[in-house]
C-alpha cells in the first residue's frame, strides 16, 4: 500500500510543479494546492498506513503498541490541512481582485511596474 501512495505522491508533485511553471495565475494556484495535498501524503505515508491497530495506548501500557499508526504525522497533517486551505482562500482572493484589477490572469501581461516602452536595465557596470 505505501508503495502506491509513494507512485501517488510522486504524481501530485509532478502535476504541482507542472501547474507551478505555467504563466497563469490560475494554474499557479492550483499547483500550489495540489503541492499542498502531495506534502500532506507524504507525511501520511511516512507516519506508516496500517488500518489493523488504532494509535491509542491499551490500558496498563506506557507505551503505543509496534503495529500502531504514528499519531503524530496525523496531527501534523490535520494542522497543514487548515493552513493550506486558509493560504489558499488568501490566493484566491488575491488571484480574483488581480483579474479584477488588471482583466487578465496572464503574469506576463501583468507588467504595469514594469512598462514595455521602458528600456531594459545596464547589463553590466
């Protein structure tokens, strides 16, 4: 199984850095996202999927039992998964007041600090 989920995450990465290298802010923003979920995988796969022992401490025990899922990747996750989804509402946001501001979602286009009549800066000193 965690051999799937390794070919699985090796895909969202692809796919998120894919999506990351286009000129759209759209796919930009995706990427993102998708770049998100592929590193909360990979801390759910590293913490070992096993479904046959819950992580919790049997009674007169002191310590989790060897079979057991490590509890703290999943509490890891849990808190990422809320951060990367407050981050992306934040890009979302700003992608849509940047389309709004600007009528295209295209990063080239979105040059106004930069001027196109402008000569290009000395290359050297």
């Amino acid at each position: 199984m965690e051999a799937v989920f390794a070919v699985v995450v090796g895909i969202f990465f692809t796919a998120a850095i894919y999506l990351m290298l286009s000129r759209y802010s759209i796919r930009i923003m995706l990427g993102i996202a998708i770049l998100g979920n592929a590193v909360n995988l990979l801390l759910f796969t590293a913490g070992r999927v096993t479904r046959e022992v819950p992580p919790i401490i049997q009674r007169g025990s002191t310590t989790l039992d060897l079979a057991a899922a490590n509890p703290l990747p999943q509490a890891l996750i849990l808190t990422a998964i809320v951060i990367s989804f407050s981050f992306l509402a934040f890009l979302l946001v700003l992608t849509y007041r940047a389309y709004q501001a600007l009528k295209t979602d295209d990063t080239d286009e979105m040059r106004l600090a930069e001027p196109e009549e402008r000569p290009l800066p000395p290359l050297g000193y």
